[in-house]
C-alpha cells in the first residue's frame, strides 16, 4: 500500500511497474506513489509551486504572450509539370483536410489538450500549352481562397480554436484568446491581368503567378469576439507573420508564404512553454484516402509544415520546442 492512498492526487505503482527491467525480490511487493502534475511528496500531498515570472514584478507592464500556429501555402514549378506523374504527385500527397490539437503546458507541469480542429485545403492545377509542351500551374493552400468571404472562413477556424480552449477545466487556461489572419489571394497571368486555377477559360499560362490583394483580420469592429481593450488588439508587427511582401510564383521555390494564421494569446504572467501541435492530415486518392493514407498522408503533413511560436516546423509527430 502506498501512503495515505497517494492523497487522491496520484496513483500507486510497484517497482515492476514504474521498471519493468527491476528483477528484485520485492519488484511486485514495493509501491509508491506517481503524482499527478502539479503534486509532490511521498503521498502526493504537496502542491508545487508555480514558476514562471514574478507578478509582482511584472504588474505594471504587459505579461502576457502570443504564439502562432501557421499554415502554409505551397505550389510546384512549372519546369517541373512537364511530367504528369509530378502533377499527380503533387495532388495526390497533399492534404484536404488538417485534423489538430493543441496541447498546454501551465505553471505546475500540468498538460491540457484541445479538442480535435481542423481545416480545410484547397488544391488546384491547371494545365495549359507552352510552345507544344504541356505544363500545369498548381496550389496547394487553407481553403480561403475557394470563397469570397475569406473573413467568414478564418473566424470559423479562430472561433473553433477559442471555443476548445474554453473548453478545458476550468482555470487551466485563463485569458486565452485566439486571433487569426489569412491573405486574400488572387491569380494572375505574366501581364498581371486575372486568370483563375478553376476555370479552364481564364488560364495563367507562364510565368503565371499568385498576389496577395489584402490581408484579412479576425475579430475586427463589428465582430461579436471583438473586444476594445488594449488586451485583446493583435500587435500589427506579429501579423506580419502573414502579411506576403512579394508575389508567390509557381515555381515551387518560395516555402515561406502562409496561407492561414493563427494567434493564441496566452494566459499571464510571463512566457509560456510553446504550445504543442499533434496534427493528422486527411488526403483524397482516386481509389480512395485510405489506400495511400501512410505513403502520400506522412508526405502533405511534413510539407504543410505547421509552426509554433518559437518551435522548429512541424513532422509527422507534431511541434517539439527548440533547444
């Protein structure tokens, strides 16, 4: 038995559990207590202290910050679309839909996880005839630009983050808000008139390319989520996260556009641990999603490249901090 029954803030374990390489006499007689996060002692009966910076020190300035999660937009390099199997590559291993969660570290080392979100991705190519030889453009990109009201599809991933969040226990993540902002995209042929992925009649032809028209904010005046308080307004230099300085080619060479970002405002005081991104990808084959699941799927995810703040891109297992 362990003592007190571990206080009902722990779980009692034999040394044959905690190791099961321990081959002792008393491997299945010795127990102690493994204390949920937060608890210490031999009963689990002490509450640890939170760590984090001084709210004394830090109560007349801002202590709060901000994280990002950023979804990319990607495209393939014409040179490249002369052989349609690299077309069919293209589509075939990127994603339509992005499942994820997200996972907070608090002051005591306790773990809370969102309930699954996702969003929707939009892929298109266009084939078109360059001096007898055909060539496609192609995007991959968060479905913005598959709708007028890019403001509409980005309060709705912005609302579905805030509202998981709000949704954990009560006091594991208090303050926390949710920002976003997303490019308005346009497609444009080498003379810069408008030519469109999805409509055969208006092709982008060469040296086509993809423009920002303007970038697009959630929650702004007007909105239900907006708050007029200096607490709740997105600093402009993090936006900029998102904001395109050039025009992306289809060349395949610019990886550092993102099509969607997130904002998490997260709880005082201090710097928080980088949010974790665990994240799953949907992707759609011919003869079905399941069938080439492991070999396109792992593929579209580690392409998507998802980023927290402060954390390397994303692989198949999700976002680690850096070192």
């Amino acid at each position: 038995m362990c003592p007190n029954d571990c206080s009902g803030h722990g779980v009692c374990r034999t040394l044959h559990e905690l190791d099961d390489t321990y081959s002792a006499w008393d491997a299945h007689a010795s127990q102690q207590c493994v204390c949920d996060g937060g608890f210490t002692g031999p009963d689990c009966s002490k509450r640890m202290c939170p760590v984090g910076a001084d709210p004394i020190e830090m109560a007349q300035v801002v202590d709060w910050s901000v994280q990002g999660i950023y979804f990319r937009t990607l495209t393939v390099a014409e040179s490249f679309t002369n052989d349609f199997n690299n077309v069919v590559e293209f589509v075939e291993d990127k994603p339509q839909v992005v499942y994820y969660t997200a996972t907070f570290e608090d002051e005591y080392g306790d773990s809370w996880t969102t309930s699954m979100n996702s969003v929707d991705y939009l892929t298109e190519c266009q084939t078109f005839d360059d001096a007898g030889v055909q060539r496609a453009n192609c995007i991959a990109t968060p479905d913005v630009s598959s709708t007028a009201d890019v403001h509409g599809f980005i309060q709705g991933v912005a609302d579905s983050l805030n509202t998981s969040l709000a949704h954990l226990p009560p006091g594991a993540f208090p303050g926390g808000f949710v920002w976003a902002a997303a490019p308005e995209l346009a497609h444009k042929e080498s003379d810069g008139s408008a030519c469109d992925l999805a409509d055969t009649a208006q092709q982008c032809g060469t040296d086509g390319y993809v423009e920002q028209t303007q970038l697009v904010t959630y929650p702004v005046d007007g909105d239900a989520a907006y708050v007029n308080s200096l607490d709740f307004r997105l600093d402009t230099n993090i936006v900029t996260a998102c904001d395109w300085d050039s025009t992306m080619d289809f060349d395949g060479a610019n990886t550092d556009k993102f099509g969607l970002c997130l904002f998490v405002k997260m709880p005082a005081p201090g710097v928080r641990q980088p949010l974790k991104v665990n994240f799953w990808c949907v992707c759609v084959w011919a003869d079905g999603w399941m069938a080439g699941y492991v070999r396109a799927c792992v593929r579209a995810c580690e392409r998507v490249h998802l980023l927290c703040a402060d954390v390397r891109p994303c692989g198949w297992r999700g976002c680690e901090p850096t070192t």
